[in-house]
C-alpha cells in the first residue's frame, strides 16, 4: 500500500507513477526548450542565439534530462532494479531445472564437434599433402618405365609420405595418451577442470545454424512492452497511417517522451501522437478496448489518460501504464478508519486505492456524491466509507434514509439525527418531514451567515470556527436505494421530492450539507438527470453497458475512458470515481463489514455524547441506548422497534413483512402466532390484539407495548 493521498478535488490529469488520481506519478517531461534563450545583463537583453554572437554555438544548450527516464526518481529506481532482480531470478530457476538437460545435450555437442575435428585433422595425419605428388609420379612412371630419374624421384616422394604419416600418428597418439595419464592422475577438481577445458571447445565446434544449448526462456511477464509493439498496436487500432507498400522506416510513429520502462508491476509510457495525422489524445483513449487487445491484455490492464498542458503535455499527449495482471483483484484492503478514534470531515476521506496501489481520498466538504451500479457488486459498502468518516466527527449531524429498509444502515440508529428506513407510507411521510427539517435548517443557517461580519465569515460559508462556536454542526444527508422511494411515490409527491433535494445539494453545501445518494437504477424514471447533473462526485460499480456508465458518471465520460461497463463479475467493491470534467480512476474501495460499521456506530454515539451532539432519533432510541449502557433488549423487540419505527401501530403481516425485510434469514419461517409467541416470551404485554389504521380494524401490534417491554431506566434515559 502507497503512502502517497491523492485528493482527487483538483482538476488534474494525473502522470505515470505514484500522484494524482488517475496514473501514478513520474517526474514530468521536460518542458520544450524556448525558442529564444536570453540573457539579462543591466537594462539590455542579448539573444544568446542572436546572428553574429561568436559564443552561441556553444553557449546555446538543449533542455534535455542528463539521466535516462528509468533514474530520474529513487520510485523509478527501486522499481527497475526489484523487476530486474525477479526476471534473473526467474531465469535462474527456469535453466537451474534444466541443468541436466543441458549436460546431456553439451555431451552430444561435444561427440559431434570431435567427430568434426577427427575429420578435419585426418589429412593431415594421413600425410595428403604429399599423396598428390605420389600419384602424379607412379603415373608418369607407368607412362615411361625406362626412366630412371622419375623412378628415383617416385620412390623418394612415397618414403616421404610414409616418414610423414608415422611421425604424425604418434606424436598424435603420444598426446592423447599423455592427456589420458595427466587426466587420470590429476585431482577431481582439476579432472572437472580438464573435461571443461576439452569438451567446451568440442561442444562449440559441434554446433549448428539453429542449434541452441540453452532453452529459449519466455519472460515472466505477460506484456514485454517496446516502442515498436506501442506502435504497432496504435497502427492496428487505426491510430496511426498503415504501409500500404511502403518502406517501414517511412511509417509515421509516436514519440516516447518516456519509457516504456518497468513500473511497479506493469509498464508506465508516455508518447506524443505524431504531426500530421489528424490523431489527438481523446482519439487514442477512446481506442482503449483494441489497443488491450493488440497488446494481448484485458483493457482493465489499460489505463490511459491525456497528459495536459499543467502537466507538460498537449493535446496529442498521452500516457499509459499496463499491468502485467488484473490490478484490482488480491486481498481486500481494510479501511483505516476502522482503527481511528477520530476523524475531522474537514479532510479527506481516506476511499481506496487505484491500480498502483496509491491511496485514494475524497474530499466531501463543499460536495455532493452519487453512487450507482448493479446489486451486489459492493456499491452501498462504498458509499458507507464515505458516511463512516462522519461517524468519527462528533459535529456532524447524519440524516440516513434506506429505500430497502434492509440491515445495511440500521446501526446508523446510534447516532443518526434522523433515520428513515424502508419505502412504505409511513417511511414515505418521514422522508418528506425529514426534507422540510433539512431546508429550513438550511435556510436558517443561511440568514445567520449572511448576519456575521466578513471578518468571521469572510465567504458566506461555514467554517470550522463557526461550526463550534454557533453550534452548526456538518449535515451528512446520506439516501440509499433512491429508485424505491421514487417508484413508491405519487407524481406530485416525486416532483416534491425530487425539487426538495435538487435544493438541497445544489445550495446546502455552502451551509455544510453533504449530499450522499446512491441507486442501483440510474435511469431517468429512478433518479432524473436534474438531480444526477447537480452532482459533483460520481461512483459506479459494473454496469451493463457504456450508456448505463455514462448515466451514473456523465454523459460522455466512458469515451474519455471512465467506463464502469469493463469491470467484471470479480470486481466487488471496485468502481469508476469521477471527480471532475477531466478527472477519473478506477478504485478498489476500501473494505468496512457491517460489524465493523456497527462498531463505528457506537463509537459515533459515544463522542457525540462526550460533545453534547447526541440529537434526535439516536437520542431517543431506546434500543441504541440499551446497546450503549450495555443492557440487553430481545432481538425481537430491538428489531419490531426498527420496523415501527415510523409507525405507532402496524398491521400483523405488514410486522411480518417488514421484518423478513430485515433480516429473511431469522424471521423467513415467522408467522402471526410464532410472532406473538416470542414478543411474549420477551415480556411484550399486548393492551389490545387489534389496530385501527386509516379506518381499517385488523390485528396488529401498539409500539407502545413493545417499548413496555425495554428496561425503565432505558426509557428514563431517552425521555420517553
């Protein structure tokens, strides 16, 4: 895990290794050098490079790293240096295994470079130079027997040859058996030594064209990245012009202004898109999916993104690292917040880590969130990272609302102002109260900024000053599950809402409200695009398809390359975060349980109580309080509370419904007597067996009775 915090509320495109959101960081390219170097001398400006000035041609000096890419940082350094050290070691491995191969196969190199060498050395041995001569004389001899002279010359010719082949022989074979007594006679490690000595060079000369000894070892990494392969790619994605019959050296080709080289455990590059050829940086990311697959990886290996002009770069810039494998599958990574007594919602918010490893935060002050995707694919154990952080801060003030009505957000009820869950009517209703509670607190707060002098409130907006001292404590307003209530609602009833909440997160953050929405259908009938627009922090878990990743994180944003549509089946807990116009990455969340969530809970409620801010539903609720002083209240009536929470008195199967809602695992098999059976056994005494509810008389339950049966000082200590 890095140390580095990305705060990912700056526009920024980020480099290659180790920075800002969306690539890591690497030091930046050199600025191009000025057109014009000059010096200033008094109040007169002389262009070294002016026409006529003897000292600029070796004055006049390139902009130019002196060290290559790969040592320009200790990161860069420390990253080339452990790759390298995993390729030999790998290589040390993979020809260690296949020492005995080896030897097997120098052996019968070596039998045939000394069958090579026997017959190379046999004319000699077998005197040939002088054999021409003899056969030359015994034909002329036949040719003219009487000759004397030629007789003569005949026969001395074939003494010489014979002399030749005997004192060659064995000098031959004195050699070798002074070499087999030496070799015999001397010590094993010198015998080692000798063979070495005899059978290498013997190897050498038995070799062929396509004769290898050793096995010609494939790298252990899945993409050997070079600037041809970049090319090619870019070539076959239509990025860059192709041959057509031309010479490959006149191709155009992109310019590296660094790497590739090794970084972390993929291959970080940044190129500039060549003149010319109409291609920008928007073009390439947009080619994301074919690049991967010329360069043989999944495109969730492919990060890309335009290097821009703060950064160095242009428009035709662009910089990409590949992973050797999926970056976003290993162990899960606990969040830090669990183990925190304390947190300040002022920062921010420590969220995850992106691809390399650098830890992602989020600022939320000043900010409104919207978390989308399909179901089980870790989108509401992100949103509550974010919530969570609010926990630890004793002045903020948290209103939830849970559409599924299910246990994800029920510990909130330690420390929640106000908590609405589920979408039935009586939910419905409180969703509405809590709205109106929340613009007029909102108008309040804004009356009373505009009253304070500039010198305490010098931007109409809260400050953490003004937080303690007028008692304004942060707003948290988090609404999971926002298609439920949409959908269960009356039209007029939606506008409401939905105007209620545009108004809330396009003014109250000034005013300290924080907008936490999240909906598993981003459509325009679930949560319309005059809510989603006003949104400045967007996440998404997989999606089916680009538009349905372009609905939760912004039109257009998967062909820049946000697009949650890519992530796979795997990727729980891991979206697209869009944080600006041009600013993305791809985060593995932070992993929070429900126990350490509920934990979390409780430790908000006890700060909050050290602080004075424990108010509303969490003050009065009577099963948080229990849980707080250590008392134990039944399941079943700590969970028939929750359901009636809303309600003074509820119907029998609309209680069984609601709690299956909660928890189908304990209560799936309940039915209206095993219900009865067990508040009663709890010490529920119900004062009547039926509820009148909007003029219907049927059997049901009085929240009244159920709290009779939490124990007196509980009640005492909520005021009820």
């Amino acid at each position: 895990m890095g140390d580095n915090v990305v705060h990912l509320h700056k526009n920024t495109t980020p480099p290659v290794s180790g920075g800002p959101a969306v690539l890591t960081v690497v030091p930046d390219p050199a600025p191009a050098a000025p057109a014009e170097a000059s010096v200033v001398a008094g109040p007169t400006v002389e262009a070294v490079d002016l026409p006529g000035n003897p000292l600029a041609d070796w004055l006049t000096a390139v902009e130019a790293p002196v060290l290559p890419v790969w040592a320009r940082s200790r990161a860069s350094v420390i990253a080339n240096v452990r790759a390298f050290g995993r390729l030999t070691w790998w290589h040390t491995r993979y020809h260690g295994f296949r020492t005995p191969k080896y030897l097997v196969k120098t052996v019968l190199l070596a039998a045939r470079g000394f069958f090579r060498a026997a017959a190379g050395l046999w004319p000699t041995l077998s005197a040939q130079d002088h054999s021409a001569a003899v056969k030359a004389l015994r034909a002329q001899v036949k040719a003219r027997p009487e000759d004397v002279d030629l007789a003569v010359r005949l026969q001395a010719a074939h003494y010489a040859r014979t002399h030749s082949r005997r004192w060659r022989f064995g000098a031959a074979a004195a050699a070798v058996a002074a070499a087999a007594l030496g070799f015999m006679l001397a010590p094993p490690l010198l015998q080692a030594g000798i063979g070495a000595a005899v059978i290498t060079p013997l190897a050498y000369l038995g070799r062929g064209k396509e004769t290898r000894l050793l096995d010609q070892a494939a790298p252990p990494l899945r993409v050997d990245m070079s600037a041809q392969q970049l090319n090619e790619a870019l070539r076959a994605a239509g990025l860059l012009k192709s041959g057509s019959g031309k010479d490959e050296k006149d191709l155009p080709r992109v310019a590296c202004t660094m790497g590739p080289v090794r970084d972390g455990r993929g291959w970080a590059v940044i190129f500039d898109m060549p003149r010319g050829g109409g291609k920008t940086a928007s073009d390439v990311l947009a080619k994301r999916e074919v690049i991967a697959q010329e360069l043989g990886v999944d495109e969730i290996q492919v990060i890309m993104s335009r290097v821009r002009a703060a950064k160095g770069g242009n428009a035709g810039r662009v910089t990409m690292w590949v992973a050797d494998d999926d970056p976003y599958l290993g162990p899960l990574n606990p969040s830090p917040l669990e183990k925190a007594e304390k947190f300040s919602i002022w920062d921010a918010v420590p969220f995850g880590q992106d691809a390399r490893g650098n830890r992602i935060s989020v600022p939320v002050m000043w900010q409104s969130m919207f978390f989308g995707g399909l179901p089980r694919r870790g989108k509401t154990f992100s949103q509550r990272l974010l919530t969570a952080a609010g926990l630890l801060d004793a002045y903020v003030r948290h209103y939830v609302a849970d559409g599924k009505g299910g246990a994800d957000w029920m510990p909130m009820k330690a420390c929640a102002h106000r908590l609405v869950m589920g979408a039935e009517d009586a939910a419905i209703e409180a969703l509405k109260a809590m709205l109106q509670e929340l613009l007029v607190e909102m108008e309040r707060r804004f009356a009373l900024l505009r009253d304070l002098p500039t010198s305490v409130c010098p931007e109409g907006k809260l400050t953490p000053d003004i937080m303690v001292k007028y008692n304004l404590p942060v707003v948290f307003v988090t609404i999971d599950e926002l298609q439920e209530y949409f959908t269960a609602m009356e039209r007029e009833d939606r506008e409401q809402v939905i105007n209620d909440l545009c108004r809330i997160a396009r003014r109250g953050p000034a005013a300290g409200f924080i907008c936490n929405f999240a909906s598993q259908r981003p459509d325009a009938e679930s949560v319309p695009a005059k809510l989603r627009e006003i949104i400045t922090i967007r996440y998404s878990t997989q999606v089916v398809d680009r538009t349905s990743s372009d609905m939760v994180l912004g039109k257009g944003k998967a062909a820049q390359g946000a697009d949650a549509s890519v992530l796979s089946e795997d990727h729980k807990g891991v979206g697209v975060l869009v944080t600006g116009p041009a600013s993305f990455v791809t985060v593995r969340a932070d992993y929070l349980d429900g126990t350490g969530f509920a934990a979390l809970c409780r430790k908000g409620r006890a700060l909050r109580e050290a602080a004075g801010q424990l108010t509303g539903d969490a003050a009065g609720d009577v099963t948080a309080a229990a849980d707080a002083a250590g008392l134990t209240v039944p399941a079943v009536v700590s969970d028939v509370l929750e359901v009636m929470r809303h309600a003074p008195r509820m119907f029998t199967t609309d209680l069984l419904a609601g709690l299956v809602n909660l928890d189908e695992d304990v209560y799936g098999d309940f039915n209206a007597e095993r219900l009865a059976s067990e508040l009663e056994t709890a010490g529920v005494k119900r004062t009547s067996k039926q509820v009148k509810i909007s003029g219907a008389n049927a059997a049901g339950y009085q929240r009244r009775d159920i709290e009779a049966a939490v124990p007196a000082e509980i009640l005492l200590s909520t005021g009820r």
